[in-house]
C-alpha cells in the first residue's frame, strides 16, 4: 500500500530528487532527455504528483466543503450534483457534511475542513429562511450560501419562488380555471408567505377574485392534502384549480380528489410545487408541478465560489434563479 | 483572506520559524516558556496548523471518498451518515462522489481523490449485484465495499435480505396470516431472489403451503402494486398477508386494497421493505416495514476502512448486518 514518492522515483531514474522534482513540475534547469526520461520512469512506477504538496505552494487544496442540514437529502442531493458537476472539471472534489441541526457536531465537520485547507464552504438547507446551527461570517475561507439564509453581505442563492408561482398559477388560468386555491404548509416558513403573495398577484392581475380563504395553510404532508379537500369538499363552493404548496400535500390532494371519484384533471387540475419526481411520477394521474432547478442552482453555487477563491468580483446579495414548470396530466 | 501562516506567528513572537515550529508541533528542544509564548501568539493571531503539512510527513491525509451510483441518494444518504457520524471524531471528512453510470466521470472522480491523497475509498449503490463503473482493484489505497458488489478479496457489507425477509413472514405468521403472498421487483435483481428464497423457506418452516404462483415479479413501483392487486383480486383465491419488495410496492398495494374497501391489518396485513419513512409514514394506514440499517451499515463501512487504513486486519468477504422490522399499522 506504500506510495510511490519522488524518491523512489530518482532512486529508479539515477538522479538527484531534486532533478526528480525539476522535471516532473516542469520547473529549473533539466535537459529535456533528462527530463522525458524522468517522465517515463514515473509514469513505469505509477508516481502520483502529490496534490497536497502542490496546495502547500499553491495556496490551494482544490477541496470545498458542503455543509447542510437537510438529512434526507432532498433537496442537497441534487445541489450536490451540480456543483460537482460544476467543479470536477477544475479538479475540485467536496466534502460533504451533513450536521443536522447540531451545533456543536457542525463546528466540528467546520473544524475538520478548516484543518484540511479547503478553499471555501458552500452552506445549503432545506429552509431558505433558516441559517445553519453555525457562524460562517469569519471564517478564512470564502463561504457561498444555497437554499438556506445567509448574511446580506454574501453570496445567496435561492429558486426564484415567486415567478414559480406565477408559472403555476398561469397555467391553471391558461387551462380555464377560475376558482384556484392555494393548499400550503406551514404560515411560519418564508416561502409560504412568498408563494402566497405571488398567488394573490398572479389571480389579481388576471382579474380573478382571490378572497383571503383561497389559501389554507397547513402542514408540509399528504395528510394535510387529505384533509384540505375532505374540508373543501364539505361545501359548495369548491375549486376547478388547486396550486399546492409542495408535492406531498398535492399527492394527499390528487388521492383525495380520486377517492370522491373526482376527475382529474377535466373537473379538477392540480400543481404542486418541487418536482420530487419519484413521488411526482407514480401519483395518478402524474403530478404537473414545477421544478426549482436545483442542480443549476448547485453549479452556480460552485461557480461562484470558485470565482470567490480566485479572488474574481462576485455580485454579493440574493440570487433568483428561474423555476421551471413541469406539465405532466394534473 | 490570506491564512494565517507559521511565518507570520514567528514574526510576531520575535522567533525563527524553526522555532516557531518546534514549538507548535511539540518536537526538538524549545523551552518551556518560550513554547506557551508562541502557542499564545498563534492563538491570538487565529493560526490553524496546516493539515496538509501534517499529512505529508504522516502519509495520511484524513480523509476518505466516497463513490456512489445512487442519484436520488434514499441508499446513499444514510450509508453517508453512518460513514460521517463513525469517522468525524477521528478528524476524518468524506469526499461525496455522485458518479450515475458514467464509468469515465467516475475515473476523474477517482483520480482527483488520489490526487488529494485520500486514505480510502468506500464503494456504494443501489444494487447489491452490480458494480460501480470504475476498476477499483488496484489502486494504492484501501477500498471497502457497501450496499454494492466487491471483489471476493475485499470487504463488502450486505443488509442481511434473507434474515430481514424471515422477519417480516414471521411477522405475518405471528398476526395469523394463512395465505401469504410475497409481490417483488425484477427476478434479474439478486436481492430479489434472495428475498423469495428466503420467504419460501419462512412458510414451509411454519408449515404453510407455499405455491411458485406465491411470488410475483414486477417493476419497483406503486404501479405494479396496484397491478398485483387488480389481478389477485380478479380471482378467488385471495392473500390475507402480503410482504412487497419494497415500500413503493407497498404504497401501490395497500391503496390499492383500500379502493377495494378492504380493511388493512383486519382483512389483509402488508408489509414491505427498506422502511423510507417519508412514504411509509405517509401511507394509510402507516406501513410496517423492513428497516436494513443503512446508517449502522455505512458506520460499520468506515470503521472497516479506518482499520485497513491503520494496516490493522480486516476479515474479508461478505459481511450480512441484520435488519430491522418497524411495526406499522399495515
């Protein structure tokens, strides 16, 4: 398991380490047969360059941390994705950190990471309006956030949720709906609120009534679909389009809407709101809902905190990236 | 964002950099006094000894990687968690390497891994009978393999399908379940006949006849659930326990009987398999489930690597780590 080093290498080769050394980083005086022939001893005895001592004069270890608090990895899953994606090419590898909400074990992965000389932290979540159980203001390193708070004078990028609302909205209108509810989570989360507002706007705009009862909040599950409809349905005034807050609570909407042998989507269309597609697919019929384009939004993340580690100007603030939505046969 | 470097503590405390050296890593000869003055001056000036450079002379590097093929990340994340929770204390960070099937993105993973010296690697999937798109064999550093196919000659951590398959038949056998049936995914996944295997000999061991016909192959979805209902229930003969490959099967399933009005435990009990609790906490009624310790699996990962790391012995071949049945209402 012993690596081969550049000793062993000017051991094979019959020549000083420091001449090993000059010709495989290309640096000092080598003639060039010396140096091919160096090359091709190393490449016989399979030398690895090591990375960690070219970081040592680099300044540079080609690592960054992420560190999230989204256990089931939902939504860091696909962030993940993209900046790797994003990065790999750069010869950039991630640790990845997943702190739950605990401070003390966040500092630690924090801790660890800072020991290894990572070039910067991109900090993710599940909650846009909630910052990691850990302070990232000053730390060495640069710090991108993702799907989760962060200080004004950073880097934040969040799905833009408003203009996803209105993309689902529309398209219920554009469908000829005219009664449109909103069934959402909880009234504490950030998003909700946003979503809410873009709902009124987007019905106003189109000249649609929207009292203040056309959007029940609730919680983030299919048991909350369930009980909205059984709720809605007990009256006679019931809605042609339902704009649900994620694609939990539009499943227990969909089941609900069935079990009153409910057509969907003639009598009745449905959107939900994450494109979790192993739900979002197998819900009947397959849920339309609109995308927050994680993956993209990871790469960004990843290129924005290269540019950071590079030194390059970055727009600090919040970035809204575009949702997309996903027409299926809700 | 300039780190703080030994050479900037030694300018502040008035002493060489040798000095400065010997004293923050406690070899050669400083004197006492003169050791907490420096320790004291880095303190102040944040200096956070260099990992990078400990690791170069320790040959280690702290850090392992962690290759996956699981996108959506359901096998992966709790495999991670476990690796994470197992190693943090030891000071040691994963490297999360999302490789899909793309056997040259998984060689630049692998490579820029080596690059940074990593210490190991620990191989996982979705499939137990499948390998990553990458030749893992001979590479300078240790690799253990979990949740997905090794070579004979290394270490590779299984969920014992068999032991978790008796566990869920018992479980219906001890509710008076009679006629139990068992619908599965593809016969091509190994896991799948190790399941019906096992579930063949859990009924003849209580005595119960046990017809080829009681085991039905489908797809790993909610679709095929449903499928396997519409057909058992076209006929006479009808199941009053059903143990299902996995828990999507499950969801189809128990929806299924419930559109049929059938009374789940009383009528018919189910139970599936990998307890993902987002969907089976969700199901109605909430499912029981075979729970395969994916976190005590990826903790008992990193420990295995950890030692081989060490040059400690490891005993190789397959390891099978017993699973869990969650008791549900189903």
């Amino acid at each position: 398991m012993e690596r081969v080093t550049i000793y062993d290498v000017a051991a094979a080769a019959g020549v000083s380490t420091a001449t090993a050394s000059k010709a495989l980083n290309g640096t000092g005086r080598v003639s060039s047969e010396t140096r091919a022939k160096i090359k091709q001893v190393a490449a016989d005895l399979g030398f690895r360059p090591n990375a960690l001592a070219r970081s040592l004069t680099r300044k540079r270890s080609f690592t960054v941390g992420l560190l999230t608090d989204d256990t089931y990895g939902r939504f860091t899953l696909p962030v993940m994705a993209g900046i790797s994606e994003g990065l790999i090419d750069q010869g950039v590898s991630v640790f990845l950190c997943a702190i739950e909400n605990n401070p003390e074990l966040a500092k630690t992965h924090v801790d660890a990471m800072l020991d290894k000389q990572i070039d910067g932290i991109i900090a993710t979540g599940k909650r846009v309006d909630r910052s990691l159980p850990v302070d990232l203001t000053h730390l060495p390193v640069p710090v991108v956030y993702a799907l989760t708070a962060g200080p004004d004078d950073a880097v934040t990028i969040l799905p833009d949720d408003s203009q996803g609302t209105r993309e689902a909205v529309g398209h219920l209108i554009r469908k000829g709906r005219r009664r449109i509810i909103h069934i959402t989570g909880p009234s504490t989360f950030q998003v909700v609120e946003e979503r809410a507002a873009a709902f009124f706007q987007t019905l106003q705009a189109a000249g649609l009534s929207s009292p203040q009862a056309a959007v029940l909040y609730g919680s983030w599950s299919e048991r909350w679909g369930h009980e909205a409809v059984a709720n809605l349905w007990s009256h006679d005034e019931r809605p042609d389009g339902i704009f649900c807050g994620n694609d939990q609570i539009a499943r227990g909407v969909v089941d609900g809407l069935r079990e009153r042998n409910i057509d969907i989507p003639n009598d009745v269309s449905v959107v939900g709101f994450d494109n979790w597609e192993i739900v979002a697919e197998q819900t009947r019929p397959p849920l339309t809902t609109v995308d927050m384009n994680l993956k993209e939004l990871g790469r960004q993340a990843g290129q924005a905190l290269l540019r950071l580690v590079n030194g390059e100007a970055v727009e600090t603030g919040m970035w809204r990236l575009p949702c997309t939505l996903v027409v299926r046969g809700s």
